[in-house]
C-alpha cells in the first residue's frame, strides 16, 4: 500500500489561516504519522500571547469511536477517507462537536484543515488553516 499523502510534518502558514472562533496561532507544527489503520496526530502552536500549547490524539482509521479525557469530549474517532483526506469528530457523549477535515494538495505540498464546530445554541463556526510539508 502507497504511503498516505497526509503522513508526515506541517508547518502552519498563518497568513492563510481564518478563524472564526478563536485567535490564530503565531506558528504552528501539525504530525500526522500512521501505522497500518492506526493514525496519531499531534498539534503544537504558540498562541497570539506567545504561549506554547498542544494536543495529540490517535486510534484506529476506521471511523470507531475512542473514549478520551478532554474537556467536554467523551468519544472521538477518525477516519481515512482516502490517501490525501483525513477525518475526524469529536463526541460530547452523543452530541457531535466538531468534525475537522485534512486535505492534502494534489502535488503533496500543502495540507488544509477545516475544523467546524457546533456550539451549544445550535451555530456553528469554521476555523481554517494552511500547512506547508517540512522538508524531510
């Protein structure tokens, strides 16, 4: 099986972001490895503030969900769509919370994630963002 074009180390590009919920980050570095149908991803940014942060989460691609303990989590799951898309949602027990999308361009280079979330009064907000391979 060909390599996932999703798999390796981005680097955010913030002038191509948009968030329409929340500050965007000074910088960013977003892995996505993966090994037969399990998939870990790991976000580091610093915040507007200049504060580092990050997160990581991981289990297997077929769309199963996976118990977590975050706020307001209960369950998440992810799914391989395809070699260059990536789902995954986010659970508050039944309720969906948010769903995220990455998509890889055509020739490797980029990856963009659209995160929509659903807020507690039934609206929704998408945060955008652009990343760059890290060279290998």
């Amino acid at each position: 099986m060909a390599k996932d074009l999703y798999i390796g180390t981005w680097i955010l590009i913030p002038e191509l972001c948009n968030h329409q919920v929340g500050e965007l980050p000074l910088e960013g570095t977003y892995v996505i490895d993966q090994e037969d149908s399990r998939t870990d991803i790991s976000i580091s940014w610093t915040t507007a503030e200049g504060e580092s942060m990050s997160t990581s989460f991981g289990g297997e691609n077929d769309g199963s969900r996976i118990p977590i303990d975050a706020p307001g989590i209960t369950h998440f799951s992810i799914t391989r769509k395809s070699a260059s898309i990536l789902e995954s949602d986010a659970f508050n027990e039944d309720e969906l919370v948010s769903h995220a999308e990455r998509n890889v361009s055509k020739d490797g280079g980029l990856l963009t994630a659209l995160q929509i979330g659903y807020l507690p009064d039934d609206s929704e907000f998408r945060n955008y963002q652009v990343y760059r391979r890290k060279a290998e």
